[in-house]
C-alpha cells in the first residue's frame, strides 16, 4: 500500500508539472531613459534623491546620473548656502526634509549646516523597481583641449561603469576624445561588462567639429539633441547644427574611414530643477528596444543601434530591414506627423553626394524602399505640436532613428 502511495503521488507531482503553464517569457519593448543627468555631486542644483524621483514619477524606465568626473560613492556632506547665494538653499532643504523626513540628514559642519549628499547604492535600494525603474552607473568624463585661441571642452558621457574614470590628456581634440573613449572600453574588458561611451554636445564651447567626431573610434554615439539651452544644437551662420554634423561625419566615416556610422541619443543633460530654465528635465530621452530592464541588455540593445532620440515623439515599430526601412507611429489625436527619410547616394561613377531628403511622407506607417546606391539612410520623425518645453522656441516634437547601411537586405 505504501508503495502504492509513493507512486501515486509521484505521478500527481509529474502531471502537476506538465500541465503548469511554463514561465512567461521576457519580451521586448522600449524602455524611456535618460543618459545625462545632473546633481549636487558635480553642477546640478538638486539633492541626487529629488532628482531621481522626478524621473521616475514622470514614465522614465532608466536613468543616467552623469555628474563630471565622479560616480556618487563614499560620504559627502554639500553645504547649505544660508544667505540663498549658492546652490543649496535654505528653502530646498526644507522642501526636501518635508518630501524624505529623516532620510534628508544634515549636519553642523565648520562653516554651517550641510546635507548628506546620498550614494548611488542608497539611491537603488530606494528606487530601483524589478522591470520598472533602474539607475545606471555613469560618470560625465570631462576634459579640455587648450589651443592656441581657446579651450576646446570634450565631454563623452560613460554607462554602465564600475569606477572613475579620469580623463585622460591628448595632444588635439582627437587624441582627447579618443583617449576618453579607450579608457572607458578598457575599463569595460577590464571588469567583463558592457559600456557604451557618447560623445555630449559637440557644440557647446564649439568644442568638437564633425571632421572630429568623423574619427571617433572606441565607440560610436553622440547627442544629436542635447536640452541645455547653452550648447549651440543649431550651429551658427559658420557651423553647422549637430543633424548636418552627423550626415557630414557618417559620409566620412562610410566612404572614407572604413568606421561603422555614429548612432545619436537625445538628453536632457539637466542641471536646474528650482525655477532656472537653461537645462531642465524633460527634454531629451532615448527609448531602448530590449527584452529586459538591465545595465547589460540595454547597453547591449544601444550597440545594436536598437533604440531611437526623441524630444517628444513616440514610435511603435523602427524596422531598418530588409529591403526597406519602416516607420509606424504611436500617434496622438489631432497631431500630425510627417517623415523625412534622409541620407547619401553614392552615383555609378563612385562619386558620394551631399546629405540630403531621399522621400518625404506623412504615411504611417511610412516605409522607404532601399535603392541600392545610398551610403546611409535614416529618419526624423516631426510632429506638428509644439514642445511643452523646449530647448529653444519653435522646436516641435521630433524623433531621430539610427542611420542604415549596405547591404540592404
């Protein structure tokens, strides 16, 4: 009878677990993000928990805090400016103990009350959610290039890290930015993890021409879209915007450098959350095309160019293959949308052409059929609404998707 028992409920526990349904598997989606992000650790103007808070209060799925030339490790106490002349205000800092209670902790110091600035660790047990919210290790690595008339400013943004990384010195822009972009793919075969490097607002300072990011080498992406109303995204009478930028160094890159072509991301790259408007949340973000919420897989996603900039635009699919490159819209009522497939033909005499609009079409889903002679293609998505907050008057809504190149398939 006992043996009858033990095999009676030998086969209940079998059949219970062939008739389980099996475990739902990871499916892609995007996931929002933003990669460049400031606090009181460098130049931002907020306590790293407030900040964090507004991302994921406002549908972030992940975020980047990318403070200059120091990850938020170890113990740092940031001093209240009483008379309100620096960054910690009085009011701030009873905003926020009156948002965190005793978790704002603050001290008397030499010179006066500071706050506890709270680690990154600290910040993920209270905001890291399982497939809902991450932060992601950064660091902004900031240098400059002294030239004969002025300081060229090199700032490459790097994820996915595990320490510092100090910059690194070069006799031009060049050798700096390179030497940036080495050192943050060294340390990531150093610590077995993917790392992903992007060069921030070539304009600002006009620190880096697109002759110069042409020769970007140790990794390939760049802020086409940066919201910091100081940064020059629109060039000048004498240099070109950052869009052109990336047309004019992807043709070098393509048909000259034997380089795969610059993939763009959009940011915020915010410093002011009390009142100033020159760098604020909201403005630029990526969404990532990836099976699951994690430095790795996102990191991995980005490399495959599986992702795309926006400043307001939401798309449903970005297909770059094969045979045509498709577009399908997450529309909103009453909003109109219109699609810009651009790129560079290479003529049969070998000869490459300026960057230019191959088609146009306000279809969604919009689809551009390879002809077979373009270096690149990619696509601007605009919409007809205007941003709520933009970088300067006038910007509408737009999203960049990541450039395609032969073979077409």
């Amino acid at each position: 009878m006992q043996r009858f028992l033990l095999f009676l409920a030998a086969i209940l526990i079998l059949w219970a677990a062939l008739s389980a349904s099996p475990a739902p598997e990871s499916q892609p989606r995007w996931w929002k993000g933003n990669t460049h992000t400031h606090t009181l650790w460098s130049d931002g103007d907020s306590a790293p928990e407030s900040v964090v808070d507004w991302y994921q209060a406002n549908g972030y799925q992940f975020l980047v805090l990318s403070d200059h030339n120091v990850l938020q490790e170890g113990e740092r106490w940031f001093a209240v400016s009483e008379d309100g002349s620096q960054r910690l205000k009085p009011a701030e800092l009873k905003e926020l103990q009156e948002r965190y209670g005793d978790a704002v902790q603050v001290r008397d110091g030499a010179k006066g009350r500071e706050m506890r600035l709270v680690p990154l660790q600290e910040l993920r047990e209270r905001f890291d959610q399982l497939r809902e919210f991450l932060l992601v290790t950064g660091e902004e690595v900031t240098a400059h290039f002294s030239g004969e008339d002025q300081n060229y400013p090199v700032h490459i943004n790097a994820m996915g890290i595990r320490g510092v990384i100090p910059p690194r010195g070069g006799d031009s822009v060049v050798d700096l930015m390179n030497a940036a972009l080495d050192a943050i793919k060294e340390h990531g075969e150093e610590h077995d993890v993917p790392v992903l490097a992007h060069l921030n607002h070539p304009n600002f300072g006009w620190g880096v021409t697109w002759e110069q990011m042409a020769q970007m080498r140790a990794d390939r992406f760049f802020e086409v879209y940066n919201g910091h109303r100081g940064v020059r995204n629109d060039g000048d009478d004498t240099r070109p915007d950052t869009e052109t930028m990336w047309d004019l160094a992807n043709t070098r890159r393509l048909t000259e450098l034997d380089l795969p072509p610059l993939y763009a991301v959009a940011t915020d790259d915010a410093h002011n959350y009390y009142g100033k408007t020159t760098a604020m949340t909201g403005r630029g973000w990526v969404q990532v095309w990836s099976d699951a919420l994690s430095e790795s897989a996102l990191i991995e996603a980005m490399h495959a160019g599986d992702f795309y900039a926006s400043s307001g635009v939401t798309l449903r699919v970005v297909s770059r293959k094969p045979g045509r490159y498709l577009i399908a819209i997450d529309e909103e009522p009453g909003v109109e949308y219109s699609v810009r497939y651009i790129g560079v033909r290479r003529a049969e005499d070998g000869t490459v052409g300026e960057p230019t609009v191959l088609a146009e079409t306000s279809d969604n889903p919009a689809v551009y059929a390879y002809q077979g002679d373009e270096v690149f293609v990619r696509a601007v998505v605009e919409s007809s609404r205007d941003h709520p907050n933009p970088y300067k008057a006038g910007d509408k809504e737009t999203a960049w998707t990541q450039p395609a190149v032969p073979p077409f398939r």
